[in-house]
C-alpha cells in the first residue's frame, strides 16, 4: 500500500490513466447519444423558426378578409397646387378629373354680443326660475336660469352663462343647445356676454326669443331684425352680432366658375366621392387653384407589400434547409405550392378583369421572391379597373384562398408545425435522460474499476513486499556461511 500512497504517486497515476482509459472507451455513447440531440434541436429550431414566420404570414393573409377589402384597392388622392388654401380626398367612387378652386370666403360661427352693463349694479329680476329661449337651425332650445332677486349685473350675467354651458355637452345631445356662453369684463366696471354658435353656417345662427332677461343684456327683437339684410352689426358697447348678414357665415367659392355656398368649410356634395375642405380666403387678384383626383397606388403598394414580404420570408426560409426539405414532404410540398400559387391563374378576367398577378405589374423572381415589378403597371390596372385587381387577391379562387388552402396543414395547435414541435420536444427530452442515464452508468463503472484495480494493486505490491524480505533473509543466510 505504501506505493499506492507517497511513493505511489505513480501508481496512484497508473490507476487514473487505468480508469481514464475506460472512460474514453465509452464516449462514443455519449457523443451518439448528444449528436442525435443536437440534430433534434436544430431540427425542432427550424420548425419553430418556420412557425414564427408563418403567423406572420397569417397575419397578413388575414388582413384581406375584410368586409371592405374592395375600398382598399380602390383609394384615391387628391392633389392640390396648393395645400394651404384647399385640400380635398376622396371616397374612391370619385372620377378621375381635374378641376380649379377659389377660396372667397370660409365658413364661420355666429357670435352674439350682450350690451355692456356695469357690473356692481342690479339687475332687477324677482327671485325664481327664468328661462331663455334660442332658436338654432329651426330647433327651440330652453335654458332655465334660477334667481334670488338679489343678484348684480355681474353675478346674473355668471349665473346665465353658467346655465347655458351646462347644457353645452355632446354627451346630452337632446338638451345640448350648440351655444357655449362667455361673460367678459370688457372695462373695470363694465361687463358683458358673448354667445356663440357651435357649428359653422347660416342655418346654425343664433335667434332667441324676446324675454325679460334678455332685455336687461341689450337684447331685443330690433337686433334681430326682420330679414337677413337688417340684424344688427355689434359696435361699440351696444348688443349685436359680429356678421351683420347671416348667409355671410356661409363658406362662399367658385369650382371651375361656379358660384358655391355651404355652411361648411368641409364640401362633401358639391363633387360626387370627394370631399373639398376650405382652408384660406384667397384675395381677389389671386388665381383659382388646381386639384385633380388620381388613384392611390402608393397606398395600395404600402397594403400589398407586406403579405409578398411575408410570402418571401416563408419562401426563403424553406429553400434555405434543403435537408429539411428533403427529410419532410410536407415542407417540400409547400415551397412547391407556395411558387405555383405565385403564377397560377387567379382570376376568369372577364370583362377585361386581370387573370394572373403579372397582369398587375406583380412578378416573382428566379429566386422564388414575389415583388411588384412594374409599378407603372400597376397604377394602370388600378385605374382601369380598381375591382379586379381586388378580385385578384379575394375572391374565392384568389391568391388569399390559394395561399390558406397551401399553409392549411401546417397551422394552428393541430397542424404540423405544432404537432412536430412538440413531438422534437419529448424526444429531445427523452435523449437529455438517455444521456444522463448512460454518463451515470459509466460513472458508477469507473467507481468499481477503480475499487477493482485498487485491490489488484494491493495485492500486488503485498506481494512484490513478501518477495522483497525473502531475497534479503536469503542474502543473510548466506552471507553468515563465511
């Protein structure tokens, strides 16, 4: 034993290499065993890389079931020579056409201003309930306004713009009255209340009906005035309206020469599909601006291309495995259907509808990638027939179908990509516990050659020991015959 320890250093190293030695025998159980586990990982990455890449895919084919998928293709703008006075869109129904615009007025609320009254003194209205009354747009609305008969000119004119503001929601559209009230000290002493209307035009002016109340703010019928030529022009510190004539609270201009008037500064019936929105009174020396409506290719573009960025992502992704491909069927078959779908007809093209997505300006490479090619020829198609092109993508026999129908087997918790994923999973667990099991077998293997070698060694030099004294007890014997 003593060379087992100290001097048996040696041995001690002997009896490593010996157990080493049986370890290296048995590594290739264990590199079989993590090579069928990393050819496992890297298959289920695939499978879940792909997966990725495919609810991106869905994502996008999903977005042209909509119930309104046709008006998408069907965008246009409209252009403006100058987008500070006039800015029009379009609906997508509109024809293709140009046409001139000047501005000469634009739309405007009406605003009524009470007289001005000295704040500090009474207002002289017994205590009680009192309403006003407004008429807007052919429409009688009330407001009630509590007194105690004590209140100043200052303190009344609070308590009825208060009560009109209250009922000035567009949360309560039965008792909202469209007006918003504000008092305004206009001296130290002096005070008084603007009314205005909400909305913009003639038929939104503001009317009320004579009262007691409005009486103490200047207000009477002879600020109405009988006709639109004769209410009364607000100046000074006495009662009247900011727009002397009502109809002048009408936008007011001219499309290709005709005289326009609307109570708007956002024009929707005047061009069928577009929507003309006023922004600046022009001078009377300038000259008309230049609007014309087109097709929003640009828009339809920005709407297509992520789907064929998708499309390529999947096909790129595939055709860069070739061993998945030529391991898996399925996965081979879908780069197969992904690239017919591509160029097949899509569409019966009847009465002169586009058939194939080429016919649209939306080609695929040798590569297998899809890309709109020809823009110019896409604009074209849109212009021609903005429907098609729609059909192209939706219709039962579409691409939208055609790509589903190719990807059907694989998503979802049920599909392939799923199933096989969870499948790689279990057997790349069922590998890790194979390894496990086998590195320990050879552990306790090497503990027990390790005891057997130890005990050989033992023996060993127990008996190198006993040879060892029996040479020297002969050495002596021999050495005591002389």
């Amino acid at each position: 034993m003593a060379g087992l320890s100290g001097v048996g250093g040696s041995s001690e190293t002997y009896l490593d290499q010996l157990v080493n030695s049986y370890r290296s025998s048995q590594q290739t159980k264990v590199a079989t065993l993590d090579q069928k586990r990393t050819k496992l990982e890297s298959t289920r990455s695939f499978f879940m890389n792909l997966n990725n890449r495919l609810n991106t895919f869905v994502t996008q084919l999903y977005k042209f079931a909509s119930s309104s998928i046709a008006d998408t293709f069907k965008k246009q703008k409209v252009n403006s020579t100058d987008a500070t006075v006039a800015t029009a869109t379009s609906s997508g129904s509109a024809q293709i056409q140009d046409f001139n615009i000047k501005v000469n007025r634009k739309a405007s609320n009406d605003i009524l201003i009470s007289k001005s009254i000295p704040i500090s003194d009474s207002f002289g209205v017994e205590a009680g309930t009192k309403s006003l009354e407004f008429i807007l747009n052919g429409e009688t609305k009330k407001v009630d306004v509590v007194f105690d008969g004590e209140e100043t000119n200052e303190q009344a004119m609070k308590k009825i713009t208060n009560a009109i503001n209250a009922l000035n929601s567009d949360d309560d559209e039965d008792n909202n009255i469209a007006i918003s009230a504000t008092y305004v000290k206009d001296t130290a002493t002096t005070g008084r209340i603007s009314f205005n209307s909400k909305e913009y035009g003639a038929d939104n002016r503001i009317i009320f009906k004579d009262s007691t109340i409005f009486e103490k703010l200047g207000l009477d019928s002879d600020v109405l005035g009988s006709e639109k030529e004769k209410r009364r022009f607000n100046t000074g510190k006495d009662a009247g309206y900011k727009v002397e004539k009502y109809d002048d609270l009408n936008s007011s201009f001219e499309l290709n020469g005709i005289d326009i008037t609307r109570s708007s500064n956002a024009v929707d019936d005047v061009i069928e599909g577009v929507t003309i929105n006023l922004l600046k009174v022009q001078e009377n020396e300038d000259n008309a601006i230049s609007m014309n409506t087109e097709v929003d290719a640009k828009s339809v573009e920005d709407f297509i291309n992520p789907l064929l960025k998708s499309f390529n992502d999947v096909f790129n992704y595939i055709s860069s495995n070739k061993d998945m491909r030529r391991s898996e069927s399925t996965i081979s078959g879908l780069i197969y259907n992904l690239r017919n779908t591509a160029t097949s007809q899509l569409n019966d093209g009847e009465n002169g509808g586009f058939k194939y997505l080429a016919d649209i300006g939306i080609t695929i490479n040798t590569n297998g990638e899809l890309s709109i090619s020809d823009n110019t020829k896409l604009t074209e198609a849109l212009e021609k027939n903005a429907q098609s092109v729609s059909d192209l993508f939706t219709n039962p026999n579409g691409l939208i179908a055609k790509l589903n129908e190719s990807i059907s087997s694989l998503k979802g918790d049920s599909g392939l990509l799923q199933t096989r994923t969870l499948n790689l999973s279990n057997q790349i667990e069922d590998a890790k516990k194979k390894t496990e099991t086998v590195k320990t077998r050879i552990d306790d293997q090497a503990n027990v050659l390790r005891k057997q070698y130890t005990s050989y060694l033992k023996l060993l030099y127990e008996a190198q020991g006993q040879s060892s004294l029996t040479g020297m007890m002969s050495s002596s014997s021999t050495g005591s015959s002389y």
